[in-house]
C-alpha cells in the first residue's frame, strides 16, 4: 500500500461541505451576552449550550467551522483512553479516575442525546472500544487498567482479542461507545445555534482580548465583539492570560483512510498505545458499495521536530502496517491531526486565571478532543449561567496546580527553552536557495537572517521570516503537509507565511530579499 499518490485530504472534511458564514465587517461594534472564540467541537458545543440556556451568543471562528482539529479527528467518542485510569488512579486518586471516567461516559450519552434531538444524521454508531497491546511483557499491564477502569466505574472487562486482523495479548473492553461523523454532529448544532437566535461569523481571526465589564475580543480587521463572557476554545489558547503555554505539549499524528470489504470490518474501535501508537476503527462509506472506510492513525511526533522527509515516510509505516493487517485496503484518503497534552493528564476547562471572573477557556485534551469538547460545552454552560455544576467540574479546573506535576513542567519549559536557544545556535539547513528542491522548504541563512524557503512546484521560490510570530522560536518544514511548524508551543503557517494554526494569530513576515 502507497500513500504517495494520495491527496491530503481529511474524508470528513470532504463528504460534508456544509453552509459558509459572514465574516463579522471590519471597523464594527457588536455587544452579546457571550462571545465563543473557535468553532471546534469544544466551541460550538458551549455556544449550542449557552443558547439552549437562553443566551445571546456571538461565535468567532478563524477559518471554517468545524475544519481545524475537529475536522481531521479520528472521531471515537469513548471513555475508554488507553492506559489512562492506571495513571490518573497513580496521580489524582481513586475519585480522581472516578470523576474523570463519570464526566467521560456523560459525554458519549450526551452526544448521542443530542444527535437523537436535533435529528443529525451524524453516522453514529454504537461500537465496543478496545485498548490492547501485541507484545506478552505488556499483557501484565492489560489486567491492571482493567482493574482500574472498573473502579473508576467503566464497564470495562480484559479480554483475549485473538485472530487476524490483530495480535493482541490481552485488551482491555469496554461496550457501548461511539464513532460518529464529527462535521455532520457539528454542522447540525451549528445549524441549532442559528436558529436559536446565534451568531456565526467565519474568517474572523481575533487577535486581542480584554478582561473587564464588559470583556471585549477585537479581530484582525478591528472589529470589537462586547459580552460579559468571553470562552477561549481555539485549541491552543491565543492568550496566555494563565501560563498555559508551559503547561501544554502538542502532538501532531498522521491519519489514514482506507476502504475495506464490509467482511473486513474488526467491529470495534481499538487502539495499541505501544510504541509508535495505533489506532483502527470503522465508518460507512457511501462511495463504495459493501465497503467501509478504515480509519487508521498513529505515529506521533512534536510539530516541528520531524526532519527532511520524515512525515512522509510516517505514512508509509502506517500503510504498511495497515495493509499488513487488511490486505484488502485500498487507501482513498490521508491527513493530520494534532492536539494538546497537559502536564498532569486532565483537559483545562473553566476560569482562565485566578483573577477571572468572566474568562473562560478550554484545552488540553490529550487526544479525546471529541469527548473532551462534548464536556468542556456542558462545563462552562454551566458556569457561565449560574447552573448546577457537576461533580466533576474541580478536576478540570485550569487554576489548578498539584504538586505532582511540577516535574512534569520542568520538562516542559526546559524543552522549550531548548528550542528557543540551541535552534538559534544551529547552522542553516541549507546553505544556499538553489539547494531547495520543488516542492520542499528548507531554513536558510541570507545577509545574516534566517529565512523559511519554500519551492513550488513549478520552481516559484517563496520566503518568510522563519521567526515564529507567537513568541520567537523558529520554525520548521514539515514535508507531508508542506507548512511550517513551530516546535515550542506548535503554531502552523502555509508556505506563504499566512496563520493554519495558532497560537500565533499573525502571519510569518515577508522576506523579499531571496534569488534563485
């Protein structure tokens, strides 16, 4: 199986176009009662929450809805997150694994709530989730986070997952989980907001923020949105009114789509946290009769820290494997993803700092965005209204700081300190223009600056500042994708230098002063 040929294409991106929305006019004023920064699952569920409350609700999203993260998930919702339980039980104790499992499975039940409510023809389908692992020294770790997940409160049992297509050891069980198409979920709570009475503006990047009575956010081409509440749910927070940056770690990781014969499908969603990660399940496929599309995922990496070529050949291991564990997979489809892992395993959702009286954000979701967002917009509906708070609400509390994580970021700040002086200390990676092939990007030194290179195809020779614009570190060329990436706090520029994804908000400055 080769990827090569593949376009880079997220499949839920592409079989769900969906309506566009005006970008909120230049120069203009607009007052609400709450203003969601981001259109992902996290945003747009707490902006469908806060209208079902009642709320005036303004969402400002920087592209398309829908599009960023969420729209190049892998799309499991389930509670069941690989070897977590163990590790959250070692951490914040047996209530802290309750809470967290209890305010997960609420989420896959509200999910499908929700879905049954609005009449989203979603694709949602119940699915058994499995985490498992193929080598016999693991198996031993199988049995303890069974044991884990079940005193958490996950129906969850270790079982044999023997037979092709995997070679599991042992696997930890759980029934009764989701998968479902994410833009069509979102599409359909987008089109609810609407008609709720919901604002919706796209192309609206904003760039500031200011806490007070009002909060007032401000875009890029000055237009100011005044609200007494203002949620940060871009992924990556733009502002780091909390420190947040030294507490989250991005990871990017590589996505395969592939039609398999319906005989083919392993009936579940499984995942192998070994190694370099695996992560396999299903979906209908409406192009292919007695087909479904394999989604298949895994090899992770730091944004920025993959060298020449080295994301491409990410997806040809994941396609051997793949194609070595279905041989009648036909690959039709292939992206990234990327998300945020914090220090001590648990998503930030509520109060932006301790100062905060009507800042919110959400982050951090470790690879569970889709739950994570689901609860993330019942959380802060919850607090921005004065409503009953669940349980669980301490746990994801951004404030927090407990000591077991001060090791953790330690880690954190010396690798990005790391990166923000040795990279400066390093020689070009090319030493001259011509070097740069079609189609490839390369950090050169040019009159003492180092500048982002990138050749088109047709031989067009593109510069930039290769200066991140979030906080200075420099980027790098990710191959696959063709983007810059930053390796500090994982930013995303295109060629030309314009922002794929924060937290930078501006662009990688023009270098006019390249020949060849």
């Amino acid at each position: 199986m080769t990827t090569t040929t593949l376009g880079y294409e997220s499949y839920w991106m592409l079989s769900a176009a969906g309506e566009t929305h005006p970008p909120l006019e230049p120069e203009t004023e607009t007052e609400t009662d709450a203003v969601v920064v981001g259109g992902g699952i996290a945003g747009l569920s707490t902006a469908w929450e806060l209208a079902r409350a009642g709320r005036s609700v303004v969402l400002l999203e920087a592209d398309r809805i829908a599009a960023g993260v969420t729209g190049h998930t892998t799309a499991k919702l389930t509670a069941l997150h690989g070897f977590s339980y163990h590790r959250l039980r070692r951490r914040h104790g047996a209530e802290g694994a309750r809470l967290y499992a209890r305010s997960q499975l609420d989420a896959v039940e509200h999910a499908a709530r929700v879905a049954a409510e609005l009449g989203a023809d979603c694709d949602l389908e119940r699915r058994p989730a499995f985490t498992y692992v193929e080598s016999a020294e693991h198996a031993p770790r199988m049995r303890v986070e069974a044991e884990a997940a079940r005193e958490a409160g996950l129906p969850a049992s270790c079982v044999a997952l023997t037979g092709p297509p995997f070679r599991a050891q042992a696997a930890v069980r759980v029934e009764d989980q989701l998968q479902f198409h994410p833009r069509k979920y979102l599409l359909a709570l987008a089109a609810d907001l609407r008609r709720r009475g919901g604002r919706i503006h796209e192309r609206t990047r904003v760039v500031a923020l200011e806490e007070g009575a009002p909060c007032r956010v401000r875009t890029e081409h000055g237009a100011t949105v005044r609200a007494r509440d203002v949620v940060v749910a871009t992924h990556y927070p733009v502002f780091d009114h909390a420190m947040l940056f030294t507490r989250l770690r991005p990871r990017r990781e590589v996505v395969l789509a592939a039609t398999v014969p319906e005989d083919d499908d392993p009936g579940g969603m499984f995942l192998m946290p070994e190694r370099s990660v695996r992560s396999v399940h299903t979906a209908p496929y409406p192009f292919r009769r007695g087909h479904r599309l394999l989604v298949v995922s895994g090899e992770r990496f730091d944004p920025g820290t993959a060298g020449i070529g080295s994301v491409n050949a990410r997806y040809e291991r994941l396609a051997a494997w793949a194609y070595e564990r279905f041989p009648g997979a036909r690959p039709v489809h292939r992206w990234a993803t990327q998300d945020n892992h914090t220090t001590d395993l648990l998503p930030c959702i509520g109060r932006y700092h301790a100062a905060a009286r009507h800042a919110y954000v959400a982050t951090g979701f470790g690879g569970w965005g889709m739950s994570g967002g689901i609860l993330a917009g019942r959380l802060l509906a919850a607090q921005l209204t004065g409503g009953t708070l669940p349980a669980w609400a301490g746990l994801y509390d951004p404030v927090r700081l407990r000591p077991r994580e001060t090791p953790a970021l330690l880690r954190r700040r010396s690798l990005v300190a790391r990166h923000y002086v040795a990279d400066r200390l390093r020689p070009s990676y090319v030493d001259s223009p011509e070097e740069i092939g079609p189609g490839q990007g390369a950090i050169v030194r040019v009159r003492g600056r180092r500048c982002a290179a990138y050749r088109t195809p047709e031989g067009e020779l593109r510069a930039v500042s290769a200066r991140c614009t979030h906080l200075g570190c420099l980027v790098r060329f990710n191959d696959a994708e063709r983007a810059w990436e930053c390796p500090c706090h994982g930013s995303r520029f295109d060629t030309d230098g314009s922002v794929i994804q924060g937290p930078a908000t501006r662009p990688l400055e023009p270098r006019d002063d390249l020949s060849g």
